[in-house]
C-alpha cells in the first residue's frame, strides 16, 4: 500500500473510531505502530490549511510542528507531540473532513510530485533541511497575530510541501517549502511594518490635538 492511500485509510480509520465518542489526537496516533514525521505532519496540518485564522489553536499547532522540527533536526528516531496537542478533541465528522480535505490535496500534488532531486530529500541532509522547515514554519505560525488573515495557512503550506516531497523523496518539493516560508516571512514583516508605521502616524496626529 503507496503512503498516500494508507494516510487516507488511516484518516477514514478515526473517523470511525470516532463514532462513539470524539477521538483525541494522542489517541488516533496511538493507533498507529510507527508513523514517520511526515505521515504525522500532514495530518496534523490538515486542518490549517485555511486562510481563517485559528485563534490559539494556530499558536498550539506552532508550538508543535516546531517541536517536531526539532527532534527531526537532532535526529530522533520516533516523534513525540505535546501533551496539550495530544489531548485536542476530533469528532467523527471532523476526521471525514480531513480525510475529504486530504484526499484532495494529495490527488493534486501526486500529479506534480515524483522522486527527483534526491540529493536535497534523502539521508541526514534531507533529515536537515526538513527539520529546519517545520521548525521555521512552527515559529511562525506560533507567532500570535489574532485576526491577521493567512497566519496558519502560508506557513502550513511549507510543512504541506516538506511532507509531499518527504513521502515522494522529492528535492523540488522541499525547495517549494523553502519558497513558502520565505513568503510567509515577507508577509509577516509587512505586517508588521505597516502596524509600527500607522501606529507611529497614530501617535504623531494624536500628539497634534
């Protein structure tokens, strides 16, 4: 069975194990015998894929995938998530959800994803390079903007394009990751200067009267 279709068994696996009750995150992953820092992220990211921002559910979504950076980076064979990830709730119809979701987003990057530039993907550099990424992403979507629209999506992004290219050992796909966390910097840092300068321009007419 290819990654793609098991991650989307997977998914459907919750959602049944979720008719009774709501299934926590710890508990699906539990579920599994041993699941890659790819298979997990991209099921953890699923449901950032979203320009509403998430409230303090982003920030705890950051603090994640930036711990999951970590241990990549260091080279920790098995990932552990936080304990307040692991205790967030799904019901049945959120993990449809998700597996819908999943499915089409995957059906779209398997038509331009295939191994290629493995130099980037593979071994301890491919290891490197990932676990920068989701630290870098997990930074940023940490970052406590509120309402500022896109600040879970740009940088799920990135760790959407790390785990296609880690399932399909596809350089390129890294370096598109790489191209979205550059995004997501610029985006941020205009953000960020428009509100020191408008803030400024606040002060200085305020000071007028």
């Amino acid at each position: 069975m290819s990654d793609y279709a098991k991650l989307l068994k997977t998914l459907q696996q919750f959602a049944e194990k979720a008719k009774d009750k709501p299934l926590t995150v710890g508990e699906a992953l539990d579920t599994l015998d041993e699941a890659g820092y790819a298979f997990i992220c991209i099921i953890l990211v699923l449901p950032f894929l979203q320009p509403v921002p998430l409230g303090p559910f982003t920030v705890l979504g950051g603090i994640a995938f930036g711990t999951l950076g970590w241990q990549l980076w260091r080279g920790y064979e098995s990932p552990v998530l936080p304990k307040k990830i692991l205790a967030i709730e799904f019901n049945e119809s959120t993990w449809r959800m998700l597996a819908k979701v999943c499915l089409e987003i995957l059906g779209l990057c398997r038509k331009i994803s295939k191994p290629r530039y493995g130099f980037i993907a593979k071994g301890k550099r491919g290891q490197k390079i990932g676990g920068f990424i989701l630290l870098a992403a997990g930074g940023l979507m940490a970052i406590p903007f509120g309402v500022l629209p896109f600040n879970n999506f740009l940088p799920g992004l990135a760790i959407l394009f790390y785990c296609i290219g880690e399932l399909e050992d596809d350089g390129l796909m890294y370096l598109i990751a790489l191209f979205w966390l550059v995004i997501t910097t610029i985006y941020f840092s205009v953000f960020f200067f428009a509100l020191w300068y408008f803030g400024e321009k606040a002060l200085a007419y305020f000071k007028i009267f």
